[in-house]
C-alpha cells in the first residue's frame, strides 16, 4: 500500500463571522457611517435604474442594489493612501472610495448632504449618463470611472480586465514603502479569467500590498458559480497561490469591515497580498431595473430572502437595538438621500415636448471626440535632437544589440523611475539576446525577471504607467506573444488614456524583436507593425541603425504614451553607425528619413528591410528613393517626407519582410492611395511575404518571408509600369 502524507497549505483560509459583542464594540461613529454610505449609495443606486427605465442611460446600468454591504465595509477600513479599483459593476465601490475620501472622518445619519457631497455625486452621475460633467468628461459612462484623486484608478468593462493594473500599483507601493494597499473588486465570473490568475500568482511571487476582493453574487448575468466552478467557495483558490483567504457574509458590513482589517494588516506588514470573498446578492439583473426572476435564471423567492438579509436594515437594526438611531431618524435618513438624487438629477434633466431628455447642453462637444487618444508631445519641449547626418560627435562601428543595453543603462542611470521587467530579462548575461546586458548587476532591484505569463506582468506595467510613479519598460520575448496578453494590449493599455477622459499619463515602453529567418516558426516570427497600428493609442518606432536607436528609444522612454519598440533579430549582431559616448539625444517621434535620393520611385521600408532595399536598388542602378519610416503609428506616419518624394516620383513600392495576413503595408499604401491620389503615376505597389506565417522549415521560412529576390521583382513591376523595364 503506498504510504499518503497529508499536505498542508501555507495560507490559512477563514470564515468570519460577527457576533453581538462585535456590534457592541464597534464604535458608533463607524456604524453611522456604514449607514449613511450605503443608504446614500442605494438611492444614487435607484436613481440610475430609474433614468436607465426612462431610456436616460446610454448604454448600460449595471446597479450594484443589495451589494452596498462589500463595498462599504471594506473602504471603511482603508486609509487615504489605499487604492481600488473595480470591474463593470462598481458604482458602489466607487462612491464609497470617493466619499470617504472627501469625509475621511465618516458621515452621520444627521450629516448634511450639501457641498462636496453633492458636487461628488452629481459628478459620478453626470459620468453615467455621458456628461461633459462627469469624472471622465462623459467618456466613461457606468463601466469605466475614476478619480485618481480619491484612489480610485479606474474601472473595467472586460470581466477580470482590471485586476493587472492593481497589481502594478500595488508594486510601486511596496518599492516606494508606502505601506498602503490596493484593492482590487470583481466578480464571481472573473474567478476563472487567466488575468486574474496569473495576476495572483504574479502578485503573491512578489509578495505585493493587493486584495482580490471578490463579490460572490452567485451569477455571471445568469449563469450559477456551480455551473461554471467545481468548488464554488471561491476564496479557495488562495491555497493554491499561498494567499491568505477570508470568507465573509457580504449581506454584514461589519463583518466585512474586520476581515479587511485583518487583511490589511497581512498586506500592510510586508506579507504579501490577501483574498477575501463576500457572498453578496444583486437584487436587479446583470443590467437594467428589472430583477433576475423577470428573466426566468433565478426565483421570487430567492430573491426575496436575500432581500430579507438587506445590508442597510441589518445595520439599522443593530444601531436601533443600541439605541444609536430610531425609525423616525432611518426614515428621515433615506428622505434626504432620495431628495439629493431627485436634486441632482433636476439639474441634469429637463422636460422638454412633454418628454424628459438630458439638457443638450450639458452633452461634451463632439469636437472632443479624439481629445486624449494620445499625448500633445509637450513633454519633448526643450529636448536636443540629433540626426546621424549633422551629428558633431563621434560615431563608430557598432554591435546593434550591444546598443541596446547601453541606452537603457543610461537611462536607468539618469531616472531611477524606470523598471525593466520580462521573461528571463534578469539572467543569461542580458536576457536572451543580451539586450539587458550589465543592467541586472548595476540595478538588481530594477530588472525583474517575470514569470511567464505575459497578461499578468504587462498589466501590471499598464498600472504602474497610470499610476505615474514608475516608467515601466516591458519585454516581451517574441511579438506574437502580443496575442496571449491581447486585453492589457489593446483594451486596457492602449485605450486607458482616451476612455478616462484623456488626462491619464501611460508612459510604458513595450520592446520586442521580430524572429523571421531564426527557424522559430508561426507562433515565435511575426512582424507585430499591422496589428499595433489598428490600436489607437500605441506609438510605434522601428530603428534600423544603432543611431537610431539610441535616439528613437530615449524618445520613446520621454513620451507619456505607450510605445512598441521593434527590434529585428537580423540587426542585432550586425555593426551599425553608433554615437561613441553620447546616448543622450533624442530623434523626433513621427520623423522619417530619406537614406536615398532619387526620382524614379520611392519606396518606403523600415527595420531590417531598409539595408537589402538599399543594396538591391544599388544593385539594380535604380534612381530609387528610399524612405526609412522609423515611425509607424498612424499620428507617426511622416506625411511631409512621403509627398514631397511621390511629389517627385510618381510612383511608389512598399515593402516589408512578413505576412500579408498581418501587413503593415496594406494600411499604409491604402492611405497613400487616398492622401496623393493626384501625384501618382501608377497604383501603389509593395513586396511582402506570403499568405501563410513562416514554418521551421528553412526552405518554406525563406519562401515566406520577402527577401533580396522579391525586392528586386517589386521594383522591376513598378518600372514596367513606367514603360522602363529592367533586363
């Protein structure tokens, strides 16, 4: 018979539960205020499903009614320098957050509702019906509201979205020694989401200040937990990260509010992040003011004995059987709150033909519909910039990749805000191509070597650029990775500053390496420029020489928006012009380079492509010109070096190295087709490799990707179409 040792768990698990000495110790200044939050809350609540009833929500109105318990209980253990963020459903979690911070001393039932109370919740209102007003001009509407100002960073319309960035916050918290916390909400159906998972291990790795507060509600819209979820206590799965767990009746804020302190001291102490879950109920559906019951998923009367167990009645009645508040007093409490929302919402609807419509002039201007997609670039205002062809300094002969740890080195010598994280970033003497050689030894506690689990750790670097502490810069070891971590990419990165109403800084640096001609295959070689330049929000900067790198990366390292950074394995042991002992200037993002004049053809090219187009052309005795593109994004495409070439020329190649499945060119040459449609002489014509991603196969790689041969074959098509054919 084998011999069975039972294991145990390094966290502990808990359920916590209040009995009457915990309600007859709990000071009667915080029993008020759980109180007054959440009936004010609930008629905020209220309001919104009445206007969404009305047809006054655009979009939609996922009301947290019945869940204030959570929300409140946990945000009234927090201190000013605690963050949170929170998912679709967070209405609650937000007033709570930014009521607290504005009345950090808490509210009386009796307390006045004038003044920053009112401005706060008129504010979140105005958010939720798109009001230039709003906490986000009208961008966010209910799923994505923040105030940074109130430690609120930000809520998520995708399930689990958020959870990365709270880790990235917490991160800076612990390396800045704050000894606040951050807490992260979310649901039932974000339990199983890799996000979130990879987000606790990343978090409990590096024993991060961070709480994945978990709002069991029972229903993903009208799906069970039991469903969907072999073991439905869903704070279980802090045993498995090592992650100490606290189970609670969410329907109790006081019992909330202890487990969160002693979560908080578990966080507060160094020890690394916490799990608590509160079993709450929705007393509405997933959107909208009709119950679950009018959609047949759930039943009268289990709604009706969750209602029994109200948060707010079960405070009430604990205050009045201590004498600390009567019916009169709760009545009059409620009262007043349905007066400050029926207030508020006066002041944002009017009546109008005998129907109720939102005042037209409080709507944001549609002239700010871009404001925010990117920065203004201020921050470049007074830099030195450097072209290769007018530089003073030295320039020598160097290894391309050799360039690459240098200027980061120097850049992490001159601001201690920046942070290198990746796959194996931290070993094999610079990662693995060497390109953060010498900086784990010069900055051991600045290059972090990650675990694999690219959603977690560049989420994480999505939160600490909104945060603003920290300049992240994120490898990710090959571009196709980019798929596994599509959300934090596009979604949440990509996005944050447009859809937070256009002021969030997200200074993040994303460096990857093209592949193709390595033998690595489909899934490790792509050419990452097509799908990047579709994301509104990211730069993109490409260098082909080390001068330019050096340039191109101190810009992208100044800019406050996001940049992809692409290398090419095919430079990086090539020698290239390099500045000898300056990395200190910068080469303008959105500022191409013609390598060669010519009045044939332009062709336009970037990274690794521009060397063989340069040799083919010279090959050939073709009066070609070449364009380095350098910048790819769509606010980075150099207009005025393009049109004054086909000015010239006439005609136009496009040529790139990868797939056409995810070509950069096809954008590229369908907006020349519209922008100089008058200057060509010709259709514009581009060399790119095949249909198909390239395979190990040497021979079936080779065939995939364009090459010297291909180059050649698109040039002599566009003299053909001049009536100029090469022999």
């Amino acid at each position: 018979m084998p011999i069975k040792d039972a294991i145990n768990t390094t966290a502990p698990w808990v359920g916590l539960q209040t009995e009457s000495q915990d309600w007859t110790g709990a000071q009667p200044a915080l029993l008020g205020s759980m109180l007054t939050f959440m009936v004010l809350i609930r008629a905020f609540e209220e309001k919104v499903l009445a206007l969404a009833g009305e047809g006054l929500v655009h979009g939609p109105a996922h009301s947290a009614i019945g869940q204030e318990g959570g929300a409140v209980g946990s945000v009234l253990a927090m201190r000013a320098g605690d963050q949170i963020n929170g998912s679709h459903r967070a209405h609650h979690q937000f007033l709570a957050k930014a009521l607290h911070h504005i009345r950090p001393e808490g509210l009386s039932p009796t307390s006045s509702f004038n003044g920053d109370i009112t401005a706060t919740v008129k504010r979140s209102l105005a958010e939720i019906l798109g009001l230039a007003e709003g906490f986000c001009k009208g961008r966010g509407g209910s799923m994505h509201l923040r105030w940074a100002e109130a430690g609120n960073l930000g809520t998520n319309a995708i399930v689990g979205g958020g959870v990365p960035f709270a880790v990235g916050s917490a991160w800076a918290h612990r390396r800045d020694k704050t000894g606040n916390a951050v807490f992260t909400y979310f649901g039932d159906g974000a339990v199983n989401i890799g996000s979130v998972l990879e987000s606790l291990n990343l978090a409990a790795a590096w024993k991060l200040p961070v709480c994945f507060f978990i709002e069991n509600n029972r229903y993903a819209v009208s799906t069970t937990v039991e469903e969907v979820t072999a073991e439905p206590r869903l704070s279980s799965r802090g045993l498995s990260f090592g992650i100490p767990a606290w189970k609670v009746d969410g329907m109790d804020p006081l019992a909330v509010y202890l487990a969160t302190q002693e979560a908080l001291d578990v966080m507060r102490s160094g020890k690394g992040p916490a799990i608590i879950e509160a079993d709450v109920y929705r007393y509405f559906h997933q959107n909208g003011p009709l119950p679950g019951s009018a959609f047949g998923y759930r039943t009268k009367e289990e709604e009706a004995a969750w209602r029994e167990r109200d948060p707010i009645e079960r405070v009430a009645e604990e205050m009045a059987s201590r004498q600390m508040i009567g019916a009169d007093a709760l009545s009059e409490l409620k009262l007043r709150a349905g007066e400050l929302m029926e207030q508020i919402s006066r002041e944002l609807v009017e009546e109008h033909d005998g129907k109720r419509r939102i005042i037209p002039s409080l709507w944001p201007s549609s002239d700010f519909r871009d404001y925010g997609v990117r920065g203004d670039l201020s921050e470049f205002n007074g830099v030195r910039y450097e072209e290769q062809d007018s530089f003073s300094g030295e320039i020598a002969e160097a290894r391309f990749v050799d360039v690459v740890a240098d200027v980061m080195g120097r850049r992490m010598e001159d601001d201690p805000r920046i942070v290198v994280m990746g796959e194996d970033v931290h070993r094999l003497k610079g990662g693995t191509n060497g390109a953060t050689r010498g900086l784990t030894e010069k900055f051991p506690d600045r290059i972090l070597g990650t675990p694999i689990s690219e959603n977690a750790f560049v989420g994480l670097a999505g939160g600490l650029a909104a945060d603003g502490r920290y300049v992240p810069v994120v490898e990710f070891m090959y571009p196709d990775f980019m798929w596994v971590a599509a959300d934090q990419v596009f979604n949440q990165i990509a996005k944050a500053r447009h859809m937070f109403g256009g002021d969030t800084d997200m200074p993040l640096v994303l460096r990857t390496k093209v592949a193709m001609g390595t033998g690595y295959g489909s899934q490790h070689s792509m050419d990452p420029a097509g799908v990047f330049a579709t994301s509104v929000g990211w730069r993109i900067v490409a260098p082909s020489t080390p001068f330019d790198y050096v340039g191109l990366m101190n810009s992208a390292l100044r800019c406050k928006d996001p940049v992809l950074v692409l290398e090419h394995v095919d430079l990086y042991n090539r020698k290239g012009p390099a500045p000898v002992g300056d990395l200190d200037y910068y080469i303008p993002l959105g500022k191409a380079k013609t390598v060669r004049s010519g009045e044939a053809v332009t062709i336009i090219t970037y990274l690794a492509m521009v060397r063989p187009v340069l040799e083919v052309v010279e090959r050939m005795g073709v009066d070609a010109e070449v364009i380095d593109l350098r910048s790819l994004d769509r606010a980075g495409i150099d207009w005025e070096i393009i049109e004054q070439s086909i000015d010239k020329t006439g005609n136009v190649l496009i040529v790139e190295q990868g797939s056409i499945g995810t070509s950069y060119g096809g954008l590229l040459a369908a907006e020349i087709q519209d922008r100089c449609f008058d200057m060509l002489d010709a259709p514009v014509q581009r060399v790119h490799g095949g249909e198909a991603s390239p395979s190990v196969s040497k021979v079936l790689e080779s065939a995939a990707c364009a090459d010297a041969g291909d180059i050649e074959q698109g040039i002599r098509r566009v003299m053909a179409e001049q009536g100029r054919p090469y022999h």
